[in-house]
C-alpha cells in the first residue's frame, strides 16, 4: 500500500464533507427564517401560532445562527478563494438574496380555505 495515495484520497474526503457542510450552512438560514415567520404569522397558523415567548427566543436563535455561519463561511470562503474582498462579495450577495427572499415570504398570499 501507498501512503501517499491514501493520504490524498483522505484529504479528498475531508474536502468533500466541508462542501457539504458549507452548502448545508447556507441553507439554514434560508430554512429558519422563513420557519419562524410562518409559524408567528397569526392568519396563516391560526389557534397554532407561536406564543409571544417562543418568537422571543425564536428571533434571536435565528440570528446567532445566521451570524455565526455567516462568519464561518466568510472564513472558509477566504480560503478558498484567497482574499477576504472576494469573500465578504460573495456574503454580501447571499445576504441580499436571503433578504429578498424574506420579503418574498413576507409578501407570500396566504392560501383561500373554501
């Protein structure tokens, strides 16, 4: 056996599962924002909608979290592309697509129950 071969094949895997990790961190916030929206939205949930206490923990959870990936992809996106700019271009389009993504869901028309 080689040990070279085997080192790299154990670096392609490592490099595979931080891609996925990274695509996984950008989705989240695309998930967690839009949950928490629905389920304190009063006309769309009904009887169901999140008490007041629950948006006031769900609010701030959401945010640390879109905080703390957007700094860890920020970081890994530095390295990957070689220059802190590129990095902070590419979270700043993520931001204003998870933006207008928001307002999107915001503007969303309920669904007509016959």
């Amino acid at each position: 056996r080689s040990g070279g071969g085997e080192s790299a094949q154990n670096h392609a895997a490592y490099d595979l599962l931080l891609l996925s990790q990274v695509v996984l961190s950008i989705q989240l916030s695309f998930a967690t924002i839009p949950l928490v929206m629905f389920t304190s939205d009063r006309d769309l949930m009904g009887e169901f909608v999140n008490p007041l206490w629950v948006r006031l923990l769900a609010w701030p959870t959401v945010l640390v979290i879109a905080a703390l990936n957007a700094y860890l992809l920020h970081d890994q996106f530095a390295e990957w592309l070689g220059t802190p700019a590129k990095s902070a271009a590419l979270l700043l389009l993520m931001a204003v697509m998870l933006i207008g993504f928001a307002l999107y869901v915001r503007k969303w028309k309920k669904p007509q129950l016959a």
